[in-house]
C-alpha cells in the first residue's frame, strides 16, 4: 500500500547489494541480550543496520562498525546521518582477518557474514569462516556473545566445534528473500 516495504526503515538513504533487511537485524540485536554497558561491535559493517538497530534498542557504552570497502562504510555513514547516531558510532575501515581491537574489548559481536551468493563465493567462506571466527573470539571479552547471520549453515555445523572456547547457545532458522539462513549465537 506504500512505495517502501513496511520493513524498510527511514534512515535507509544508502542500500548495498546483500545487505541485511533491518527486522532481522533488529532480531538479531534482541537475541543478543543487549545492556547498556555493552561494548558493542559489528564487524563487516555494509550499510550500517546491525549498527543503527542496536543504538535504536538503547544505550550502549560503544558502538562501533568495520569494513574492508571504503563504499562500504561511506554509505554505513549516511544511514547512520539519517538516523540521528553519527556522535554515537565510530566506524572503522579493516578487514576482518586484521581486527584492530585489543583482546577482550567486545562484549556483543554481530555480523552479518557474507552467505557466497552476492557477496564473496563458497570457495572463499570455506577458508574465511574458521579464520574470521577465531578473530572474534580474541576480540569477544569473557561471557561475550556473538551473533551471526550466514547462509553457509553446513559450513557452520563443520566448523563451530573446532572454535573454542565459544559455544553454541542457540541457532534459529528463519526466511529472508527466499533463502533459509541460520542466526547463531556463540557464547563464551
């Protein structure tokens, strides 16, 4: 009935191929048990809604995004300008495998993992995955959570037993633009 989907937001002025629909991201945050003292940090950032979605759950102590693609984090920009949070966020450009965070200096990590459809390849995600995850852990502070988003749901089953000391708290399936992905929550 209106030219936008009810799900998308009004701060969306930038959209990237892939990015995350912001239900599910406000999902994801909800899942994450946030608190207001979270140091929370979004790795593989895009277009910013895992961010924006957390500062629109509350107040938090930090909030910061990452990404490799200068594009990336210049429309992850703009979205959180439209939102109102450009003091409350800091956005960082680095590439995953090269985190820029000391130990233990995130209490909640979402991201949004590329699914090898229209960002990155299975072939890339197989060898990517088990590294990527092993960048969080370091990062994660002691009873840190990690919630993810992928499609790559056998790959996950393969690797998460080998990455301790996170545990899988929970997995949920769900329907988003036809596909089937998995939300996990790791905990450590």
């Amino acid at each position: 009935l209106t030219e936008r989907p009810l799900a998308t937001r009004d701060w969306r002025v930038c959209n990237m191929q892939g990015a995350l629909n912001a239900p599910v991201a406000q999902a994801m945050i909800y899942l994450s048990s946030p608190t207001p003292n979270d140091r929370f940090l979004n790795v593989m950032c895009g277009s910013g809604t895992l961010l924006i979605e957390r500062l629109n759950y509350g107040a938090v102590r930090s909030a910061v995004g990452c990404d490799i693609s200068p594009s990336a984090l210049e429309c992850a920009t703009q979205n959180i300008a439209q939102a109102g949070y450009t003091h409350h966020t800091q956005l960082i450009q680095s590439d995953i495998v090269m985190l820029p965070f000391p130990n233990h200096s995130a209490d909640v990590i979402c991201a949004d993992l590329p699914f090898g459809q229209l960002v990155g390849s299975h072939q890339e995600n197989v060898h990517l995955y088990p590294i990527w995850l092993r960048k969080l852990e370091r990062v994660l502070a002691p009873n840190g959570r990690i919630v993810i988003i992928t499609h790559e749901i056998k790959l996950m089953q393969s690797i998460l037993p080998d990455i301790r000391p996170l545990n899988l708290v929970a997995k949920h399936q769900i329907v988003q633009r036809g596909l089937h992905p998995c939300i996990y929550i790791l905990k450590k």
